[in-house]
C-alpha cells in the first residue's frame, strides 16, 4: 500500500518533467534552436562542479523558501509573504550581525534568531489579520510584501542603516568576518558551499520530526484535513492558525541567511526579492514532503543554474523560467487526475466488493 | 441608478471634496486638486481598476484570479510587441488577446481540471513572466530602438482629449483657491484634460459590467455560478461554460490593463506592472467584489501614486498625512454614533497620531506615500471584512455532479 502511494505520489512528477520537457523542445525548435545542443548544453555545464555548487547555494534558498510555504499549506494557510518575511528578516538579520562582536557560534545563533523572530512578526500581523478581523491570509500577506520593500527602501535610503557598499549600491554596513557563514569548497576549488546548507538540512529535519512526531503536528495535519473534525475532536482553531503562521513566517525569515552570510554580508538594493514565490511551486512539486521538497529544489536550481550558460548558445535563460511555469501547471493537473483515477477505482472496488456480498448473500 | 443610491453617491462626492477642500486650504498645496494632479491620477488608477474589474469578473464566477499579475504582464507585451510593429490600437488588440490567452490556460486549470485556483493562478504568474522576458530577449534586442528587456516605442497615439472650453475656466477658477469651489473645478477640470479614450473605454466596462453582471439573465446566471455551482447546475445553467467565458473575459480585461501600461509609457518593459496585477485583487476585495467600490480603491491607488510622483517640495505627501487623519476623523466620529465604539476610538486615536505628525515633521519620505495604499486597504479590510461579502463558492472547484 506504501509502495503503491509512492509509486503515485511519483507518477505526477514524472509526467510533469515529460510534457515540459516536450513543451520546452517544442519552443526551442519554434526559434530554431536545436533541442539536442541545447539539453546537452544545460547537462553539461549543470553538472560541472561549478555550477553545482551553485546548484547547492540555491536549493538551500529554494528549500528553506518551500519550507516555510509548505507548513502552512499543510493547514491550507497560503502564506504568499514569504517575500516581505525574508527581506525583512534578512535586513534585521545584517544590522545585528554587522554589530556583533561574538565568537562565531554564538554570532551566528543570534543571527539567526533574529531572522527568525522579524519573520514571525511580519507574519503574525497576517495571522492576528486572520482570526481576529477574519482577513484572508492570501490578500493581507501580498500587502505586508509590499509594504515591507517600502520600509527597506525607506530604511536603507534615508537612514543611517544604509551606508554606501559598492558602486552605488547602498547597504547595511557589512557583517565581520566572524559572523560569516561561508562555507567549503569541498565540490569546486573555486567555489563553497553555503555553510548554511547544513543549517537548513537540521531545519527540513526538524520540520518533519515536528509535524510526523509531535501532538503539534498531529493537530496541524487533523486541521488540515479536516478543520471541523478536529475542532470536534478539541483542536483550538484561532491557536493552531497563530502557531502556523508564525512558525511559517519563522522559517521565511531564514530565507535569505545562505546569500546574507554565505555571500554578500550585507543587504542592499540588489538583494533578490522573489525567492517566495519559488516556494510556493517547489512546496507543490514535493507534496509538502521534506525530502519530496528538497529533490524539487535541487531540481529548480539545476534549472535556474544550468540555464546560465544558454546564452552562448543563443537562447535566453528565460527558458528555465518557462520550464518551472509549466512543470508547476502540469504536475498540479496531474495530481488532480491521479487523485480523480484513485478515487475512482477505489469506488469501482467497493462496488464490486458489495456486489460480490450480494450475490453471496 | 435608483434615487436612492444616486444620493448616496451625490453624499459620498460632496464628502470627498470636502475632506480635499480642507486640507488643500489647510496645507494651502493646490496640487492635491489640481487639474493635472486629477488628469494624472486617473492614467495611474485606470490600469489598476481594470485588472480590479477583471478580478470581478472571474471571481463572481467563483474563480479566485491570483493569475491578474501574469495576465497583465501578457497584456503588456503583447501591447508592446504589436504596437511597435502596427501601432497603438493593433498593440490594444494584442494585449487583450494575450490577456485571454492567460485566461483560458487558468480556466483550464482550475475549471476543466478543478486544480487550486491560487496555486493555478501562481504558476500561470511563473509562465507569464518567464515567456514574456524570453520573448523580448528574442523579439527586440536587434529591434531599432528595442532592447533585452524593452520593446522599441510603440507606434501611433490612442486619441487624447483636451476640452479647452472646459478647462481653461476651470483651471483658472482653481487657482482662486475658494473653498470647495476650487476643488470642484480642479476636479471637474481634470475629467476634461488629457482624457484618454481608454479611460473612457475603462470607464464605459465598469458600467457595462454593473449592467451585465446585476441587471441581465446572463449576469444573474453568471453569479449564480459563484454563489452555488450545484444549485445553478440543476436549474439548467451551464457552469462550466459560464466560468469559462467568466475567467477569458477576465484574462482580456487584464490585458487590456497591461497594454494601458505600455501605452501609457510608449514602450513594453519588462517588470511594468510591477505587482498592480496583485494591487487590482486588492482593489477587487477592498470595493467588496462590486465596480463602484473597485473603481473607488482605484482612483484611491491612482490619486497617492501620482502626488508621490509629482511630489517637487515634498509637500504632497505631508497633505496626504493630514487627509488621511481627516478621514480617519471623519468615519471614527461616524462609526461612535454606532454601537462599534472600540473600533471608532481606534480610528480616532490613529487620526491624532497623524496630526500630530504633520504638525511636528517639515516633510515626510515618499516611502510614506509609497506604502499608503497597502496600509489603506489592510485597514479597510481589517474593520469591514466582517461586512465584505465575497461570492460563496469563490475558490471551490466545481465538477458537475459532485455535490458539497
């Protein structure tokens, strides 16, 4: 029976990867590329070590993001401001580190923690939105995202947060060596692995051991399941909704850590605004799974990084992004029909089981 | 229009003005009514309440449209991408397509297949901005005039009118700052100043839309399908179809928003819409899923982008504080008359604040102004969302003979 969901669980995936896969082909011979070139092209360069160290640094982004998406789709909670949760966590993040002067460990865990904490306040003013004023979480959390760019760019433009950190760019002041998290080079000489990468395997870990092994977990998938049930069966609604979104915004906020410390050390303008939205697809493509999560966000990333090269060869980079488009639209359509087929043959087994008594009888 | 709503909407002008008038007199900034401040607003609100417009559209048809941001960036390319090769109108023409095209791959997803609407909307956003900045790449670097990421100018002008006889009067009555009088005419004036005939056009679909969807068979039926799929199924009406047609006009209204913006700026850049696709749902939720109120957010929207936008002395900004404390003044004092008296204290209480820092700051950053809308409409929604009503089967997928 295991066997057989997993077995299901996979066939939607695959036929996703098939008919985008074939769409892409499609799209490269429409603009006269050659399909073959092309597939062998991102292959080649995507699995250079390079480019899979890259791979790595951006799936952990991926994951984190996906992660923070998936546990409040779990309660059917759409939490769309993982954007607005991140940059704010990743600014308030950058301003505590840059003034830190603490062994690295402990440096780091208030890193951290402060991402995680503004993370969970922006989220929480969705969640207090929710069961207080009964706002849909989907429209308040677009909002909170617009309105967290304002308060970066008010706070890095006009106040002394902001210093200038490059050609133009302005930016929180940059974080001390000690505070860094960059990582080895242990795939690629010339290239590390975002330290945060083991950071964010303890946080998928902690993600399942929380919801599969928990009293938490159990009532969160109840609720998901069936809300009116485990209110019955006496799950506080308004409580579960709370914890949801704040540990989902939690999670958001670490979002940008990997880049944050592993990269840049510093937030400025150019930091990358829309690794929510990524989430939301990979959530999808892993079922909420961790690990069905972490496969789809090396698979993003294999995309996003192997596309890179594509200009060499005259086509756009765009082309992973219609890749990811179309492999969300398809596998969700898929699910749908495979869960239709499987409810369908399970109502032809009943039937044939009762008619089977009948005839006994 | 009954008597009585056209009263309503005579009492709710009058208001408006009023609240415009003091504080224009108290800040003594006539750019908060003047006749180009009110002409500009309307160019920045039309493209916003279309895609506000198309999210009625599919959503009283009980189809959630978080696709509006992808459809618009449709919208705008293929604005950009006909208009520069057949002029303005065949650039129209091509964003409305476009829109549609967006709109039949969410109607495919969420109707035919009955997938989430929001995950379905998400990922057609993901497809949209992914083709459309493939396809410039493509289509306009090696255009004269284009580039990587923007499409050579559009060719040919939508008509623009200017009625002088109107205007000019008005515009010097204005500038003899009488109290509400003056604002009226600048009001008045900016209808009548570089008026585009797709704000007209806009204009025309809101009201066709209250007629079609509130005063017909077909909009009774299309809203039925909203309300209680399963009901209207067994009363002969064609769900599947109605939702269809619902959501494609839907993906047009937005294209057609998307090719305003290309219009608007003579040329397609990738990123125009920058999320007025998610600012029109707001406006959408914010007008209670009817026109008039989503209009009204639109022109809300409109009317803030435009003083932070023209904002030379960063006065404007500092006037929006003391207009927004007016009308937090004016509905607290309201709603104490009302049983909702925690509510109305708030309101109040956040009004002084307001005034208190108009009075003590010289001027304010345009970021105020930048996130005014969304703190606006996350207010309205937090004290009426107990009185919103949103279609009752918005966001259900139906399939014909699954009963819920």
């Amino acid at each position: 029976m295991n066997f057989r969901r997993l077995a299901t669980s996979l066939v939607a995936p695959a036929i996703g990867l098939v008919v985008s896969l074939a769409a892409t082909a499609v799209i490269l011979i429409s603009i006269d590329a050659s399909v073959t070139v092309i597939f062998s092209s991102m292959w080649n360069y995507g699995t250079s070590p390079r480019a899979m160290t890259l791979m790595l640094n951006l799936a952990t982004v991926y994951f984190l993001s996906a992660l923070a998406v998936s546990i409040g789709f779990k309660m059917n909670l759409f939490n769309i401001g993982v954007n607005g949760q991140y940059i704010l966590g990743s600014l308030a993040a950058a301003v505590v580190a840059s003034n830190l002067q603490l062994p690295k460990v402990a440096s780091i865990t208030v890193t951290i923690l402060t991402a995680m904490l503004v993370g969970a306040a922006w989220a929480g003013i969705a969640a207090w939105l929710k069961v207080a004023r009964g706002v849909s979480e989907v429209i308040s959390t677009i909002m909170l995202n617009f309105i967290a760019i304002g308060i970066i760019s008010y706070l890095i433009v006009r106040t002394s947060i902001g210093t200038e950190t490059g050609v133009n760019i302005r930016g929180t002041k940059l974080i001390p060596e000690s505070g860094m998290l960059r990582g080895n080079a242990f795939i690629d000489p010339e290239t590390k692995v975002y330290g945060f990468l083991f950071i964010s395997i303890f946080v998928g870990i902690g993600y399942w051991f929380l919801l599969n092994r928990t009293r938490f977990g159990f009532d969160l998938r109840a609720t998901g399941k069936s809300a009116s049930a485990a209110r019955t069966s006496g799950v506080q609604s308004t409580r579960m909704i709370v914890t949801t979104m704040l540990l989902s915004g939690a999670v958001a906020g670490l979002v940008g850590l990997p880049y944050l410390l592993g990269q840049t050390g510093s937030y400025n303008l150019q930091f990358p605004t829309e690794w929510g939205f990524i989430g939301i697809a990979i959530a999808l493509l892993g079922r909420n799974n961790p690990v069905g999560i972490a496969f789809g966000a090396i698979f993003v990333a294999f995309l996003d990084v192997s596309s890179g090269q594509l200009v060499l060869e005259g086509v756009p980079r765009e082309i992973s992004t219609i890749m990811q488009g179309l492999i969300v639209i398809v596998v969700v359509i898929s699910y749908e029909v495979v869960r239709r087929n499987q409810v369908k043959s399970e109502q032809r087994s009943v039937a044939r089981a009762l008619a089977k008594q009948e005839v006994s009888a | 229009m009954t008597y009585l709503k056209s009263r309503r909407f005579i009492a709710s002008a009058f208001t408006a003005i009023t609240m415009l008038s003091i504080t224009r007199t108290i800040t003594g900034n006539g750019d908060l009514t003047s006749t180009v401040t009110i002409a500009q607003a309307l160019v920045f609100a039309s493209p916003i309440a279309l895609a506000g417009l198309a999210g009625i559209w599919a959503e009283r048809a009980g189809v959630i449209n978080i696709g509006l941001e992808g459809m618009m960036i449709l919208g705008t390319f293929g604005a950009g991408w006909a208009g520069w090769q057949w002029g303005a109108w065949a650039g129209v023409l091509a964003g409305i397509i476009f829109g549609a095209i967006g709109g039949f791959l969410l109607a495919v997803a969420a109707v035919t297949f009955g997938v989430d609407q929001i995950i379905a909307g998400t990922a057609l956003n993901l497809l949209a901005l992914g083709t459309t900045k493939f396809l410039a790449i493509l289509l306009f670097t090696n255009a004269p005039g284009g580039g990587q990421a923007q499409s050579p100018p559009i060719k040919g002008e939508i008509p623009v009118f200017t009625l002088d006889s109107i205007v000019v009067p008005l515009t010097a009555l204005h500038e003899k700052e009488i109290f509400f009088v003056s604002d009226l005419a600048g009001l008045v004036a900016g209808l009548f100043y570089n008026m585009s005939l797709l704000t007209i056009i806009t204009l025309l679909l809101f009201i066709m839309t209250s007629y079609l969807l509130w005063k017909t068979a077909f909009g009774l039926r299309l809203r039925s399908a909203g309300e209680n799929p399963w009901a209207a199924d067994s009363l002969g009406v064609k769900v599947v179809q109605y939702k269809y047609a619902a959501v494609v006009f839907s993906g047009m209204l937005a294209g057609l928003g998307g090719a305003y913006l290309s219009i608007a700026s003579t040329i397609y850049r990738n990123g125009n819409t920058a999320g007025r696709g998610y600012i029109g749902l707001a406006t959408m939720i914010f007008g209670d899923w009817r026109p008039g109120g989503t209009a009204a957010g639109a022109v809300m929207f409109g009317y803030i982008d435009t003083l932070r936008l023209i904002d030379t002395g960063n006065q404007n900004v500092k006037g929006l504080i003391l207009l927004g404390s007016i009308i937090l003044f004016a509905i607290g004092a309201w709603m104490l008359r009302s049983s909702r008296r925690n509510t109305a204290i708030g309101f109040l209480l956040l009004g002084a604040v307001m005034v208190g820092a108009y009075f003590s700051a010289t001027s304010f950053p345009p970021e105020v102004a930048q996130v005014a809308p969304y703190i606006t409409t996350l207010l309205v929604l937090a004290t009426a969302s107990q009185n919103l009503r949103p279609p009752a089967a918005d966001g259900v997928p139906y399939r014909k003979g699954e009963d819920h």
